[in-house]
C-alpha cells in the first residue's frame, strides 16, 4: 500500500492524480493545507501500517517530524518526500528528500513535473504524451512561465481547477489521462472557461480601484483585500503598478496573506518566511500571524487607495516628446520631461534637483514618493496652455 501527502493546489493536486494512475487503488491521497501536513504526518507514523510507503509531496514537514520521519525511514525505509521549494532544500540533507528547485536545462521545476520523473524512472508509470502534457501545463502555470510562454491553455487548467471540486477535478482528469491520446478540455469546459475569464477581469476592475500603497522594509508593496483570484490579481495589479516591488493580498476570512511580483529582484518566498511561511521567488504565502496583521493591516488601513493613471488619453501618455503631467490627492502637478538626453520633474512649476536615466525611474520616483497618477487629456492640454504662456519656459 502507499499513501501520499500532498498540497491542496494545482500542483499538489497534480501529484495525486498521478499516483492514482500509477497506483490505482493501492494509494489513499490525502490533499493537505501547509497548516495541517504536520498533523497528517503525525497520524501516519502513530495510525498506519509501517509497511505502507509514505509519498509527500509540494509540502515539506518542520522540524520535529524531519526528524520522527528519518527514525520512520531508519526503521522501515518507506518514505519519499519530493518538492521544489527553495525552502526544503534542507531536505536533501536526508535520503528520503528530494527537493530541486531547477533541472539541468534552466527549467524551474514543480512538484508535479518531479513526481512525475521518478514515477516513469522507477516504473511505475509509462510516460504518454496526454500525461506529459497535462504535467507540464502544471508545470508552466505553478512556475508562472505561462504567462511568458503566453500558454493560456495552463492557465485554464488551474481556473477549471479552481470551478470545480477537487474530486471532481481529479476524476476527470484521471479518465481523461487514461483514455486519451492528447490532452485537451471538452466543449463544456471551454464554454465554462470563457465565462470565468469574464468574471475574473470583472473581478480584477474592481479590485484595481482598493488597493493601497504602502512601504515596508526596503520594498513598496501594493496591499489589497481579496478572497479570491490571488494569482491573477497578483499579476494584473504588479503589471499595472510597476513602481511596486510586490503585491500582498489578504485573505481575511482564511486568515492568510499571498505575496505575487513580477519581478526577479524581489524574492516574496523570503518575505512569506518571515512570517512562517514560505512558497516561491514570485508567489509565496502565510498566515496572518500578528506581526504581519500589523504592518499589513493596522498601519495601512487608514491609506487611501491607489488612484489608477489615466486610461484612453490621446496626448497626456508616458514617455511623449511634449512631456507626461501628473497630479496628487494634494493636488500638486508634476511634469515629466526629456532635456538633453535625461528626464527631469517639474513640481509645482520648479524643477526638481534629481535627474533620471529614464521615464520609468522617473514615474517610479514620483509613484512612490508622491502618490501622483497620470492625469486625463483635459488638465494636460491646459496646463500646456498654460506654460506656453509663460516666458522662458522650457
């Protein structure tokens, strides 16, 4: 008998599938929260038969039961644990871990794709394209590699995953696996997929509209209240603000932050590890223990929220020749310019000391030290009328 311990998520979920492929009914999966895999993990080693392989997956044990479990591998040799996250590595210290972050090729790995190499090698499932396809959507979409892959098809994968119930998830996709050649979504789902990319930018256009701009530590990061959608909100909101190094979403009913960035400077896995969590170099999490309620809570709940820049201008747009105008809630107007090759700030009709090497370290100066967006068509063509009045302006 096997039993396999894996995560609540795409990927976790990705790992029973393909033990039940390649066990049938000889494997329980039980899918597990970070929370509870400690307790899982106890009940194994206290409840279960000794002979019974243990697989965990996505998810690394803390410290205590490392231990209990190399006196369980000492004792009986029946463990395997398999993850992909930079904070197991540790693990590897043992012979029942496995943990690699990235393959030989650069490719960053995830529990899935690795489960999925040591189920072929050791024979206990032959590699066919539908399966090998389905572990590399997970693949793309758990590494967000999708997105630069532009391969909408993973993203698909994990909102179906996310539509249905996991059983029913796993069902389907266990049938699907066995009895097709390629892998691919039926009419149903496709129809249903095409409504839930409508509620999720729905569900996006309002969000832009709550989120608050906050510095904590040496990074800016947008904060925004949301109960679902993470990943998605995440990656629209970094991209729409990129003065910000990451966003952090609360889950106040679960008790629970995400962090997301679309940025390789900013590790949001060591910012969730603070905290007791943990995850990936752009997608992390934790719970919402009481240092991270405060500065992601207390101090930021009286802030105003983000005030979007300017959307279908003509004129007023980033980067023109005749120069971008911004405005705050004081309402001061900022001016962003190119002269000889540099780009200044005008501020209040006096032009600030610093130079920049471009636009963008210009706006992000202004975005994160003055709050200011991209004004609409109107102000700008005024505030141009205005300077044009004025002698010796530049």
């Amino acid at each position: 008998m096997y039993k396999l311990l894996s995560h609540n998520d795409l990927d976790g979920v990705g790992c029973g599938i393909l033990a039940k492929l390649a066990f049938g009914q000889d494997v329980k999966v039980r899918y597990n929260s970070i929370a509870f895999l400690n307790r899982e993990i106890e009940y194994f080693l206290e409840n279960d038969n000794p002979d019974t392989f243990l697989f965990i997956t996505d998810l690394s044990p803390n410290e205590q039961n490392e231990k209990k479990l190399q006196q369980f591998y000492e004792a009986n040799g029946n463990v395997k644990l398999i993850d992909h996250h930079k904070t197991a590595l540790h693990l590897n210290d043992y012979e029942w871990g496995y943990v690699l972050v990235e393959a030989e090729d650069g490719r960053l790995t995830s529990a899935t794709s690795l489960f999925y190499e040591y189920l072929v090698t050791n024979n206990f499932l032959v590699e066919n394209e539908a399966i090998s396809e389905f572990v590399e959507l997970v693949r793309q979409y758990d590494t967000w590699e999708w997105e630069k892959n532009e391969n909408h098809k993973a993203h698909s994968l994990n909102s179906l995953f996310f539509l249905v119930s996991i059983d029913e998830f796993e069902e389907t996709m266990i049938e699907r696996l066995q009895n097709n050649s390629q892998f691919d979504f039926d009419d149903f789902e496709k129809r249903l997929l095409n409504m839930e990319e409508d509620k999720i930018d729905r569900y996006i256009r309002r969000k832009r509209r709550e989120i608050v701009q906050a510095k904590i530590g040496k990074y800016y990061t947008g904060i925004v209240y949301a109960e679902s959608y993470h990943s998605e909100l995440g990656n629209e909101l970094g991209k729409e603000h990129p003065h910000l190094d990451y966003i952090t979403i609360l889950n106040m009913g679960g008790k629970r932050i995400s962090f997301r960035t679309i940025y390789d400077h900013v590790d949001v896995s060591e910012i969730a590890g603070r905290f007791g969590g943990g995850g990936h170099q752009k997608a992390a999490g934790c719970n919402l223990v009481e240092e991270a309620y405060k500065l992601y809570v207390l101090d930021t709940f009286q802030l105003d929220a983000i005030q979007e820049d300017a959307k279908r201008n003509h004129f007023n747009v980033k980067e023109s020749t005749f120069g971008s105008m911004y405005k705050n809630r004081e309402q001061d107007l900022f001016f962003i310019y190119l002269k000889n090759s540099e780009w200044f700030i005008e501020h209040n009709k006096k032009v600030m000391k610093q130079k920049f090497k471009s636009f963008q370290e210009a706006e992000v100066h202004l975005k994160r030290n003055f709050g200011a967006w991209l004004v609409r068509d109107e102000e700008f063509v005024e505030f141009l009328m205005n300077k044009v009045k004025r002698p010796g302006t530049n």
